[in-house]
C-alpha cells in the first residue's frame, strides 16, 4: 500500500490531507508495498529499489547512508506478535528516506507509531518539516519502546504471582517469551542507538537549534529504553532460575505428601490383609472382632500421621 499525505492549511489551523498525486513536502508513506509500488516509490525519491526493499527485508540492520543530497535512514520499531501468547513483542526494520522535496517510510507492517502521525496524535507536525518529522518518529519509536517495556514488567510481574503456587510449564514459558522479547529489544535498541549517534555527529541533514535539541532527546529516550531493557532482562532472567526452582520444589512437596498418605494408608491395609487369609487368626471368634481390628488399625494409623507431623513430612 501506497499514500500520499500533506499537511495542509485552512481557517481552522493545520491538518493532513491524502493526496492522490506527489507534492513538493509531502510524505510517501508505504505498507508492505508491491514491486509496482516499490518501483514508484524509488522513481519519487530519486533512488535504487534496492534501496527501497532495504527496509523490507526482516534480517536488515540498522543503518544510515548518504549520497547526493538523498539521505536512508533504517531502524528497528518494536510491535506486538499477534496470535502469540500476551506479552510476545518483536522488532521490525522502519526506512526512512529523505530529499530535498520529500519524506519516505516504508515498512512490511503497518505499525502504530506511523498512525499516530495520521491521526492527528503528535502536535506540532508538518510533513514539509523533513528533519522535525525525522526526529519525531525517532522520538516516537523510542517512546513505543518505554510503553512495551513497561508491559513487559508488568505483565512479568503477573505471571510471577501466579507461580508462586504452580506446578505447570505454563507460567515458565510466558516468562520465557517476555525474556525473548528483551532480548530483542536490547540488541534493537543498542543498533538504533548507533545510528542515532552517527546522525548527531555527521548531521547529514540541514538541522535548526530546536531540531538538534530533539535530536538529543530522542538519544537520552533511546538510552533510557536500553537501560530499562538490560535491568527488566537481569531480573526476569534471576526470577526465572528462581521458579523454576520454586516449581521443583513444588512438585517434590506434593510427592512426599502422596508418599506419607501412602504410607498411612498401607497400614490398615496390611493388617486387613492378615486377617483376610484362610487360616486360623486370633479373635476369629470373638464377636468384638472387627471393632477391635478396626481400632488397632486406627490406632497405629495415627501414631504415624503423629511421627510424620512431627518429622514435617505431613
């Protein structure tokens, strides 16, 4: 998908509007575009299409290129997994091109960080303002990543009261997908952090005081993405290794209560047996019998249960 957006002027202030034809400033947004499109948008921005599908390749690292004037910027943009267990989150690689006369973002999924510029979310944003829109789709790319990491801990914290009484796999795995999750988003962030430096020292594009000013903002946000992203993976990793043991625990305290109820219960059956056999036992003719049998059984039943209590095996 192919669209063409503009911010547009009116007696009620500014607004984006879709055009159906490029204008000087305009911003070419492309959603996992065909070959046609792709081709039509390399035509636009003046460059190979090779440097287009760049963007759509999911192995693709982050990176910034210049030449004559044009300017390819690729990231990493974190997104939910659907269909995946609560809490699976992922990363994806995010294009942006840049002109003299337009701005470009290509991406294989059609990502909310992008919408949000649609629809009217982010103040102060003008499509024909290339460098700013950089910047606040950086800006808003790092923030994306606060908010998740933020579901992450939380929804860690969930699952880490539900495993205090488990005995299931369930628990652990969710845990695991989380840590992936981190993973991903720490090795995503330290390669966009990269390319967030190179912009600041090279400054391949014309940048006012207020721009460079955003532009160390989006890196402080970015290093503190990281910085919660490493912390979040240390604790889930340790909180991990810690129910697992839990878990184990668990399961070993419910066999030795089996084992003790076992245990107490093999009595009565052994003395029942005894006195099952065809053979002559004690007390076959007394009519008491069955009382006193039953009593016995009872009796050192309890004294067992006493001894187990007493050994905390019960």
């Amino acid at each position: 998908m192919l669209q063409i957006f503009k911010t547009r002027q009116n007696v009620d202030g500014l607004f984006i509007e879709e055009l159906d034809i490029v204008e000087p400033g305009s911003w070419i947004f492309c959603t996992a575009p065909d070959e046609v499109e792709i081709a039509r948008a390399a035509g636009i921005m003046g460059m190979a299409m090779e440097d287009i599908r760049a963007a759509l390749d999911e192995e693709e690292r982050p990176r910034m290129e210049t030449e004559e004037g044009k300017t390819l910027i690729l990231i990493d943009t974190p997104f939910r997994v659907e269909g995946e267990p609560t809490g699976t989150y992922s990363t994806i690689p995010l294009g942006i091109a840049m002109n003299e006369d337009y701005i470009l973002t290509i991406c294989l999924q059609d990502i909310p960080i992008l919408r949000d510029f649609i629809a009217g979310k982010v103040k102060t944003f003008y499509t024909f303002k290339k460098t700013r829109f950089l910047f606040q789709i950086l800006y808003r790319n790092a923030s994306y990543y606060l908010n998740f990491l933020r579901q992450i801990d939380k929804r860690s914290y969930e699952v880490e009261k539900e495993l205090h009484l488990s005995l299931r796999n369930e628990e652990l795995i969710q845990l695991l997908n989380l840590e992936k999750s981190l993973v991903y988003f720490s090795t995503s962030l330290k390669s966009n952090e990269v390319v967030l430096e190179k912009i600041l020292r090279s400054k391949p594009m014309r940048m006012f005081p207020e721009d460079e000013d955003l532009l160390e903002d989006v890196i402080i946000e970015n290093k503190q993405a990281i910085e919660m992203a490493n912390i979040y993976s240390n604790i889930l990793s340790g909180t991990m290794d810690a129910f697992a043991s839990i878990i184990s625990n668990n399961l070993n305290i419910v066999m030795k209560f089996l084992a003790s109820v076992t245990i107490v219960l093999a009595v009565p059956t052994m003395i029942a047996s005894f006195f099952g056999m065809n053979v002559g036992i004690p007390l076959q003719e007394s009519p008491l019998a069955f009382a006193v049998i039953i009593g016995v059984s009872m009796v050192i039943s309890a004294l067992i249960v006493f001894v187990l209590i007493k050994k905390k095996m019960l």
